[in-house]
C-alpha cells in the first residue's frame, strides 16, 4: 500500500477477473481510422501485462475522444491493434460496453486473456456533462449502469489512469464502491513521481501553460502563485490569449470572438485577479502570430491587425521563453504555444521543445498534446518524465485530492488488508 492506495503487490490476481480502467485517449486520423501517436497506450503496457502474465482475466475499460464535442468520440477497436503489438499477445476487442455481449464476452475469458471493451463515453453517465449536471456522490456512481452491470462479473478493480483522475465518472470512481480496488502501475510511478517534486522544486520553478484547456489552468496557476511554487509563469495558446485580453490588449476580433464562442469569457475577470496579484510572475506574449492568405503573418501586440485570430506567440516572446526555460532549475509544462500542428503556426511550440530538450533543468511535461508535441520534434529522450496525464497534473498540482484518489482510499479502507 502507498498513499493510503492499495497497489498490485497487495492482491493476487491469479484465477481472477480484473475491471481495469486504462487511459488510452489519443489523437485519432479520423480518415484513415487510425491512431496518430501510441504513447499513453505504451504507457499502460506494465500493467497490462503484469495482470495478464500473473494468470488475470483482464477487462480493460477506457474512453476515446475529448467530451468537449461529441463528434470526438471514437471507437477503441485501433487501441486493441497497437495493444496486440506491444504486448506480443491476444488482445480482444468488442464494440460493446457494458451490454449483453460484452457481459457474455467477459464470463468467456480464460486466465490470462485481456479483453478490451469499446469507449465508455459512449454510455451518456461517462460524459462530463452529466458528471457536472448531476454531480453523483461516489456511493451513486455504484448504481448506474456500467458498474451495475459489470462489477458483479469482477473480483477486483484496478484504475492505471492517471491522466483521468481529475475526472468524477462511474468507471474512475464508482467500482471503488463495490470491489477491491488498486492502483496500477502507472497510476503509482506517476503519483510517486508527482508528490516528490512538488514537495521541493529546485529553483527557479518554472511552469509553461498554454494549449485550448484553459478552466484547470487557471486553478492551477492561482493555487501554485498563492503558495510560492511556481517562481514564473510563461503563457502562450488560449490562456496567454485570455491573459492579455485581461489586460487590455488587442488580441483580434477572432481570438476574441473564440473565447467567448468556447465560454470562458468570465475567465477573463479571474485573469485579470491573477495578474494584479501576481503580475510580475506571469510571463504574457509580447507578440502574436496568425495565418494570413496561407503564410504566417506575426507582430508587436500593438500592430495586431483587428480582424485576425491569434494562433501561435510571436517570434520575439518564443525567444524569452527560450532563455527563461534554459536558466531553470525545474520545469512543469502543460499545453502548447499554438496550433502546433500547422506549419505556419508551431513556431512557438517548437522553440519552447527545444528548449526543454537543451535546458539543464529537471523537465515535466503532461497531456495529449504536449506529449504530441514531445513526439513530433524528437524530445522524448531528452524530456526526464513525461506524465500521460493533462488535466490531472493541473488538478495535482493545486494540491486538490483528486476524485480518483479519493475513491481509491476508500475503497482501502473499506476492503482491509489486501488479498
């Protein structure tokens, strides 16, 4: 046990049907139906194959797709594919979730078999509205659907998704009510990891905030400024945008007209709280580029044309950052600078990744895209840890208990010793 959690050491799992809950969500090429990076795949692996390999019957449940749009969704059946080639095993795959065949599939499984079930956000009690409308306690959670149907199938729940902990859903914190519950292996390097460079950064502390997810970094950045962990700040994609429409600047009508599009207009107030308290630790672009007739177009915040959409920082801020990050001591980053997967417009992302692959300091980096990112201008090596979790790092961050956390400590405490 670690953290109050019970861990795979603390059950055995031979003979036994193991609900595994794994965050496999990655960027998909939705016309050639396929996968468009297998990191956070590969991360689960260890676990996948310690439960396997130790004579489990092995379900594994996950979602697929961003429940910001629904026309995100995906199936999982690629992830069955990459799964299959890393484990050098059978992986099955069902388009079921929770229904008839899915039930009839798993009682089918032998020991050892892994099983992988199609994306639970195709049930409406995985989605985050639902999660936000009706706020079930974690009691509740136990008696929707998914768990209803398939806890009585299971002898044990483990939870390997970190990079989902943040979220209050049945399949992250519902079985924790009604089984023995541990957590996964990357789930505990990834905590392990977490709490012990929080506890004490090296200094200057820096973290690097950008990217489309901009409500969490907000909390974030507040919590981190309040306690004096962060030393600076540096800003960029659609928190940067909001940061400088706090402040007055002329951003365009488009940027403009996307943040009130997406909602966060009233986080425009909570921006402007944060720079009046902690201004001079929050780093702002200086310039803005966006695309015009098919070509990158940048300025000075003062010359941005007021017709046009922010994408990317200017050349000038990427170059402060560059030297803000390589004089550091320990480096968070969560998001990208801009629409890094367009040539005309990843300029500020690049220059930010290259600098996290040449700095001296400790570097952790956190999220689908930033771990895209990572990937595509070659820094994995040079990155020291890669967290699969986005959204969850931010929450961690703050100090919050994160709902998964919670979950899993209960189900300690109400399960006993292990075994």
């Amino acid at each position: 046990m670690r953290f109050g959690i019970f861990t795979l050491d603390d059950w055995d799992v031979s003979g036994r049907t193991v609900l595994c809950r794994v965050d496999i969500n990655q960027p998909v090429d939705r016309a050639a139906g396929t996968l468009r990076s297998t990191k956070r795949i590969e991360a689960c692996v260890p676990t996948v194959r310690e439960l396997a390999d130790k004579g489990a019957r092995v379900v594994l449940l996950a979602h697929q797709g961003s429940d910001i749009e629904y026309q995100n969704y995906w199936s999982t059946e690629p992830h069955a594919a990459v799964l299959r080639r890393l484990l050098g095993r059978e992986v099955k795959w069902i388009d079921d979730v929770c229904g008839p065949a899915a039930r009839a599939a798993i009682q089918a499984l032998e020991e050892g078999e892994i099983l992988l079930l199609d994306n639970v956000r195709f049930l409406a009690e995985e989605q985050t509205l639902f999660e936000k409308s009706l706020k079930l306690t974690h009691q509740q959670q136990a008696q929707t659907l998914l768990v209803r149907k398939l806890a009585p199938l299971a002898d044990l729940y483990v939870c390997d998704a970190f990079a989902a902990a943040h979220r209050d859903q049945p399949s992250l914190c519902g079985f924790e009510q009604v089984l023995p519950s541990a957590m996964g292996r990357l789930f505990e390097e990834e905590y392990c990891v977490i709490s012990g460079l929080m506890e004490q950064p090296e200094r200057p502390c820096v973290f690097v905030l950008g990217g489309a997810k901009v409500s969490d970094a907000f909390l974030m950045m507040s919590s981190v400024l309040e306690k004096g962990a962060a030393d600076t700040i540096l800003t960029g994609g659609l928190v940067g945008n909001i940061l400088l429409a706090a402040r007055g600047e002329n951003i365009g009508e488009g940027s403009l007209a996307f943040i009130e599009k997406s909602g966060y207009s009233g986080l425009i107030d909570t921006a402007r709280d944060l720079l009046a308290r902690y201004g001079e630790k929050i780093c702002l672009p200086v310039d803005g580029a966006w695309v015009e007739n098919g070509c990158r177009a940048e300025a000075p915040l003062g010359s941005i044309p007021p017709e046009v959409s922010l994408t990317d920082i200017g050349a000038e801020t990427a170059a402060r950052y560059q030297e803000i990050i390589r004089a550091a001591k320990t480096v968070f980053v969560n998001g990208p600078m801009g629409v890094f997967e367009q040539a005309e417009t990843e300029l500020g992302t690049k220059s930010v990744w290259d600098a996290l692959g040449d700095t001296a300091a400790y570097t952790v980096v956190g999220g689908g895209d930033s771990i895209t990112a990572t990937t595509k201008y070659g820094k994995t090596a040079q990155i020291n840890y890669i967290c699969t979790g986005g959204g969850a790092l931010i929450r961690f961050l703050t100090g919050e208990e994160l709902p998964v956390v919670r979950a899993l400590r209960q189900a300690a405490e109400q399960w006993g010793s292990g075994r």
